[in-house]
C-alpha cells in the first residue's frame, strides 16, 4: 500500500510551486518584453512649485504636523508619513556644490520632502555683500534642482517658530559651521539645542566665492572673449581705449594662432619636405659635376688665378721706345736697364763734381733742357 502525503502538505507545495512558476515568468516577461503589462517609471518633467502655489498648499494642508517626529522615529522610517526637511542659502552662481548639499538633505531618511528657502536681494546685499545674480535668477536655479520638492521666496535670515510653524517643518539641514549675525554667534543653533537639525557636509572647492575669484583672476580674458562675441564697452563697463586695445589684442592672438597653425602643419609635412630637398640637391650636384667635371674645374681655376695675378701685379714702365718693360725678373735674371733712363741725382752746390762725372752731367743737364718744352719756356722767361 502506497503512502500519500496528507492533502494540506499537497496543498502548500502547489501554491510554492504555483508562485515560483509566476514569479520565473514575470521575471521572464520582464527580461524579454513579452505582452505583459510593465508598470512605466514616472520621470520629473517640471519644476518645483514655490510654497504659495496651489500644489504646494495642498501638500501642505494633508501633512498632519500635530505629531512631531523625532530623529530616530525619521530615521527608521516609521514616522507614517513624509519628513519635511528644509534648507536655506542664497544659492547665487548655483553649482555643483549646492546640487550635493541638496541631494545629501533629500537623502537623510527614507521619506523626505524637501523644501528649499531662498533669500532676497535686499537681506543678501546688507548682510553679506553683493550677488552676481539677482533673486530671481537664483530662484530659477534652485527650484529647478531635482531634489528640490518646494521653493520658498523671501527667506528670512534667521527663522523662529512661526516660520517652522506656517511652512510645518520637522527638521532643518544645513553644514555644522556656525553662521553669526549682530544678534547671535550661530542663527541654527537653538535648532541645534532642540535636536531639530542635521548636519550636511560642504563640497571642498567649490564654492561662489571661489568661482567670483575665479572670474577676477582671468578677468582680461573673460573680457576679450565676451567683446569678441558682440558685447559693447558699455555692457563691459570699460572704457573706450580699453575696448580698442583689447580688440588689438584679441587679433594678436588670432594671427599667433593662425601662425602656431600653419607651424604645426609645417611640422606634419617636415619629413616629406626634407625628403624632396635631399632629392633635388642630389639632383643638382650631379648635373653641376656633368657640366663642369674636374678637368674642366681645374683650367678655370687656373685661369681664374693667371687674371687675378696680372689684376693684383703693378704696371709696367714705359721705355725710350716706347715699349712697356716689365719689372719681373727673367730665369732668376735681372732686365738690362738703360742707365741715361735712370732719373739724375740731386747734387747740392757744395758738391764738387768729379772729372768723370763732369761730362755725364752736363749731358743730363744737355738732356733735361732739352725736354722743356716752349710753353715752360716762356713760363721761366
């Protein structure tokens, strides 16, 4: 006789099975898109809405804020309902590191609502200085965050109980620096006495002053660029020279960047522009040898240097004749020379010629007065 189990054990290993098969299948379908109907994810395709619009009103009026939440109760997210957190700042130039002080205080228990205060020109401007951009810009940029669930305008700078009160606040997130007024050393810290804040961490690096100074610094550069794009002096708040030279300056660069481009290309093509002059020098030393081979170098050399001797030699002295003598000696020997062309010696009166002498001189003398000519004659007459 066989043994059965008992119909309850039947009954719980089919219902296991049963949910098994449609779990595998539904994992199936999911896996390899089947007809089944998948449930789509909901994206946030709009800003947040600021605290006197009609949908945050509503959100507001549902929450039953008569219980308080303490932090543990947020914390393990049984509080029943939304935790409504808020963060303040002025949140000019908005950047990345407002974006990760928001999304730390979105991210502090399982369920939050955050809502998010901006402060006003007026308070910013005579409490800490001047903003690049002004409220409405800096609203603009906050609630379009996509952690922000809720915008309030008009922030105060310091909140009190009314304030948590009309917005129902449970806790406020902010970093753990203290923030001093004339009134007090830190505006959060009876917030901080009544376990009503978290604290967030700062993004090292990144802030407005850092992206202001920044701006400071390469402020020339910022400055052609946006003249280079259209913007007046005017718009720039410079002066006339100043827009003239730094419109100079922006065409220096560009021929620089014109002349570093076509260098760089040169060097693209140095290889190939090397090859061709190797080949065409190779080619012009072979035809200079063709057309002039040594032989024929060594007889213009050899002329060359006859010319340039004779060109450096002195000319020669004219004879009786009249035929040039020339003054180079002939084998080692020395030209024979008329003596009656040599030019007379001067004798002083003192002098007393000698017998021998006496006859060559008064030819020479004979000589000489017959060269004169008329014209010197009448000169001496």
């Amino acid at each position: 006789m066989l043994d059965f189990p008992p119909p309850t054990l039947i009954e719980h290993n089919s219902s296991i099975t049963m949910s098994r098969k449609r779990t595998r299948s539904r994992s199936q379908d999911n896996i390899f898109g089947t007809n089944s109907k998948i449930q789509p994810i909901m994206s946030i395709c709009k800003p947040a809405p600021f605290s006197d619009d009609t949908e945050a009103i509503k959100i507001r009026e549902q929450c039953d804020y008569s219980k308080r939440i303490s932090l543990e109760m947020a914390k393990s997210g049984g509080a029943g309902r939304p935790v409504r957190i808020y963060a303040d700042g002025i949140y000019d130039l908005f950047h990345q590191g407002h974006a990760r002080q928001l999304m730390q205080a979105k991210n502090l228990f399982p369920n939050v609502y955050l809502i998010v205060g901006v402060c006003n020109d007026f308070d910013t401007h005579s409490r800490k200085g001047k903003t690049v951009m002004n409220e409405d810009e800096r609203y603009e940029a906050v609630k379009h965050c996509r952690y922000v669930d809720e915008l309030v305008r008009d922030a105060p700078w310091e909140l009190d109980e009314e304030y948590l009160t009309k917005h129902k606040i449970d806790f406020i997130a902010h970093d753990d620096i203290p923030y001093g007024t004339d009134s007090c050393n830190d505006v959060y810290a009876p917030w901080k006495a009544k376990g009503m804040f978290v604290a967030t961490q700062r993004t090292e690096g990144v802030s407005t002053s850092d992206i202001v100074a920044r701006i400071v610094r390469d402020y020339d550069v910022y400055v052609r660029r946006n003249l280079a794009r259209g913007y007046s002096a005017k718009d720039l708040n410079i002066s006339y020279l100043s827009e003239k030279k730094i419109k100079l300056q922006n065409k220096m660069h560009e021929l620089k960047d014109k002349g570093k481009k076509v260098i760089d290309s040169i060097g693209e093509r140095k290889d190939d522009m090397i090859a061709k002059w190797e080949e065409k020098s190779r080619d012009f030393i072979e035809n200079f040898l063709l057309l002039f081979g040594k032989e024929r170098l060594t007889n213009i050399w050899n002329e060359s240097k006859g010319r340039i001797m004779n060109a450096l030699s002195p000319p020669s002295s004219p004879t009786r004749d009249g035929s040039p003598v020339s003054n180079h000696s002939f084998n080692g020997e020395s030209p024979d020379i008329d003596e009656s062309m040599q030019p007379p010696r001067k004798t002083s009166r003192y002098d007393s010629p000698s017998p021998s002498n006496s006859r060559s001189s008064s030819s020479q003398n004979k000589y000489y007065n017959h060269d004169f000519s008329d014209d010197e004659d009448d000169l001496l007459q």
